[in-house]
C-alpha cells in the first residue's frame, strides 16, 4: 500500500559522485542490497544522525570518521541488518566494513563512511558482506542512482528520489537525493537514510549548516508512527565540480540558493516517505495555525499525527473530530484557551470555538477523511507561529507487516 503514485522522474548525475550496487545476500538472496558512493577528491559533506540513544554501530563509526581531518572519500550502505544493539562486535564489524573497503581504494579506513538499515540485534554476515564490495566497486557509474535508490530500500513498496538544477551565473548547478524509510519513522534529526549530491562547491561548515537547516523543516517533520530508529542518517555531498565560485559565507547568494534548493529537495524525499508509510492509504498534512512558538505548533501538529486514534479513524475514514481535540487538549500548552480554538478538515471548519461548527455535517467531513490525501488545520488563536507536520494513517496492514517483520 501506499499513496499517489510515487517518484517516476530521472535522477540527474552528479559530476564528481559516482555509485556501485551489488547483491551481497545479506538477508535475501538476488537481492541488491549493497551500495557504495565513491566522492571525488576535495568534496565536502554535511550529516546528521540520529538521537536514538541505542545508535547503531554505522552511527558510531560516522561520527568517529567525521572527527578526524580525514576527507570522506566512500560511503557504504547495506541493508536487511542494521547492525544496531551489537555491542563491541557490532563497533567491530563497523570498522572492518571500512577497512576492506578503504583496501579495495587504496584510502585510509576512517575515509570511508559506513552505514546500515534493517533487523535491530543481529550481527552482521561479514564474510557476505566482503564477498559483495567487488561486485559492487565494479558497477560505480555516475548514472546508477535509481539502481542505488532501489538497493537501500527495507520494508519500502518503492524507490524515493528527487533532483532539481538552477542557473547561477552562467553555471547550473544540481542537487539529486535518494532516501528509504517506511516504518520506525519519527526522526528526531533527519531521516531513515538519505543521501544527497550536489555539484556546487561549499565549505564543510557552511553545508553542515545547509544540512541541519534543511532536514529541521523536513525530515524533522514527519512521523508515521512515533518511533525514532536507531540507524537515521541523512548525508549532504558537494563535489565542488560546477564551475561556480566556492560558498565561504552564509551571505553569499549562492549559500541562499543552495539551501532553498536542498530544503525543497528533502522536503519531497520525507514526503515521499509519508507517501509509502508502511500501510499507508492516506497522506495526511497536520497544521498547526496561532501557537505562541514554533515548539507549541510542533507539538500540537505531532500531538495529533502520532495519535493511534486519530490515526486509526483515518484509516477508516471516519472523521471523529473528537479525537483530533483530544489530542490537542493533551499538549500541555499553559493556559490555553479551548474556547478560542478551531478546526478545519480540509476546507470544512469542524470545531468554531471549541465546540462543533454551527451547520457542520458528518456527511461533510466524511466527504474529506475518504480522500486520499487529507488535511487537518488547527487554529489555537494564541499567536503568530504556524507549523506543519505530515503523517499516514494507522492500518491493518501497518500491523501485519510489523507483526511479521521477522518472519
């Protein structure tokens, strides 16, 4: 299941990157579960992590490569295990991932970034693994990121991509991301896993800063189901390959398009996440309208989109408003006033002043929950702060896939 019909574009190369996939048999036989980025000399890279205390090992390692003067020249990705919850075996396994790469590439272990996504608590197959980083270093190629958007998938039902160009001078400039992520999704910092290319030239600080603004407003807005995994991770590349002169101020025009571009760029990624929520049917928008700071709209909108009731009467299109005001009146907002708040399902006001709107009918507000992609306005009337989240619904299928996960 899943809504709309997904990402059908091209994904444009980016000059200075280029990607191998392969089939280690990790979990499934045949199945392209290994990718590697290989990142010209001289880029810089942006990341975020998540801040799930039980970081997996990949998690780890990153932070520990990041922190030397080393620059990043490969990363590494499997899927089907996350290599999360295994202790100083795990940190080990980690770390070999980097050095039997680094050794293929004639690079230092701590340039290479390792990252995993899959089943929590089982040790990964290393000699699996190992056997698959050749047959992986043999399909690097500039134009394999759907191939690399399909081989960091889990429990997706599709691939998630975007790329957008933009003129700066007589130059344009790329940004092309692949993402995964369909359940366990809360992110608390940035995504599932994302991967992002840029050829413009940026200083690490600045497109670290790019990086941390950008995921905020959109991986950082998003929840299917509340819980904040232990392998998130979202990477921002720039090779430096365009010809446009190098980002060194947060006040050059270039560092403004740049972030627009990346922000609009993750935006669709987490939506296309929200999109293929595990058993999703419906895309759901939560906005909050009038909060006092962007910290009560936030927990007002996710209040409500993580809510198990409100959710699951979207999943049946029910639109019992009750339990969008339930989830409202627990945020524990000081002194608000219930009797200036309204509520909007779609363009049907619902709730005027607390209470149900005068002429407001259950035929009208089925009318909206039956639609694929649904939204939910909530006016407090306290401020001028306005903050949107996306969610989906709650499913039987959601649980049916969680309950046979391991199966």
């Amino acid at each position: 299941m899943a809504v709309g019909e997904g990402f059908t574009g091209t994904l444009a190369p980016i000059a200075g990157i280029t990607i191998g996939v392969g089939c280690a048999g990790i979990k499934v036989v045949g199945r392209r579960d290994l990718v590697i980025f290989e990142l010209s000399p001289g880029s810089t890279i942006g990341a975020v992590f998540t801040q799930n205390a039980f970081c997996a090992a990949p998690v780890q390692i990153c932070k520990e490569h990041l922190s030397t003067d080393k620059p990043t020249r490969f990363l590494v990705i499997n899927t089907g295990n996350a290599n999360a919850g295994t202790g100083q075996q795990g940190l080990d396994d980690a770390r070999e991932t980097c050095t039997r790469l680094a050794a293929h590439k004639s690079v230092g272990p701590e340039q290479v970034l390792p990252f995993s996504t899959g089943v929590i608590g089982e040790y990964l197959p290393m000699t699996a693994l190992a056997n698959g980083l050749p047959n992986a270093l043999a399909t690097l190629a500039t134009d394999n990121w759907h191939d690399a958007a399909q081989g960091i998938l889990t429990t997706d039902t599709r691939q998630k991509g975007a790329s957008r160009q933009f003129e700066y001078g007589n130059e344009t400039i790329s940004v092309t991301g692949i993402a995964k992520g369909s359940g366990m999704i809360k992110p608390n910092m940035a995504t599932m896993l994302a991967f992002i290319g840029t050829d413009a030239a940026i200083d690490q600080d600045l497109l670290q800063q790019i990086t941390r603004e950008a995921a905020t407003a959109s991986f950082n807005r998003i929840t299917v189901d509340s819980d904040t995994s232990t392998n998130d991770a979202c990477v921002v590349i720039a090779t430096g390959k365009a010809q446009a002169p190098r980002v060194t101020s947060a006040t050059d025009p270039l560092y403004l398009h740049l972030l627009k571009t990346i922000k609009e760029l993750m935006l669709s990624l987490a939506q296309q996440i929200i999109r293929d929520g595990e058993g999703a049917s419906k895309f759901i928008e939560v906005r909050v309208e009038g909060a006092q700071d962007t910290e009560e709209a936030l927990a007002v909108a996710f209040s409500v989109a993580d809510s198990p009731l409100f959710k699951t009467a979207m999943s049946a299109s029910d639109a019992n408003w009750g339990r969008i005001l339930m989830a409202v009146g627990k945020t524990k907002m000081e002194r608000l006033d219930v009797n200036l708040v309204d509520v909007y399902l779609g363009a049907v006001q619902i709730v005027r002043a607390g209470q149900r709107a005068q002429g407001y009918t259950e035929a009208q507000g089925a009318e909206v929950v039956a639609r694929e992609e649904i939204s939910v306005r909530i006016v407090l009337n306290r401020g001028d702060f306005n903050e949107s989240v996306w969610t989906s619904d709650l499913s039987h299928e959601y649980v049916r896939i969680n309950a046979e996960y391991r199966s």
